[in-house]
C-alpha cells in the first residue's frame, strides 16, 4: 500500500467514525450523561479518529524528512 492510499485509509476510517457518532449521538445533553457505558463507545470512537489524524501529521513529517 502507498503513501498516499495509507493516508486515504486513515481519513475514511476517521470519517466514518466521526459519522457514527453523529448520527448516534442523543439530542440533549441531559440525554448523553444518562448513556452511562455507551458513551465510552462513543468517547473510543473519537479517540479512534482523532489518532488516525495524528497518525497522518506524524507520517507526513517522517515522509518530508527522510526526503
């Protein structure tokens, strides 16, 4: 797999995790605090997509230096 595909990959899956929370999340605030467990799956979902884009940030320096 390329540079540029690994890349692509990492940006689909944080989407896609970011897309599932969205479309999952409850409408207020009050609503949240009561999903007890399932907001660790939610709270794991953004954690997911945010590593991935630190992920990116990270291989884009390594790829810029070892040029």
């Amino acid at each position: 797999m390329s540079f540029k595909e690994r890349i692509e990959e990492k940006i689909v899956k944080s989407r896609d995790a970011l897309e599932e929370v969205e479309d999952n999340l409850p409408e207020t605030f009050e609503e949240f605090k009561k999903l007890g467990l399932i907001k660790d799956g939610i709270y794991k979902k953004i954690e997911f997509a945010i590593q991935n884009i630190i992920d990116i940030n990270f291989s884009q320096r390594i790829k810029i230096r070892s040029s």
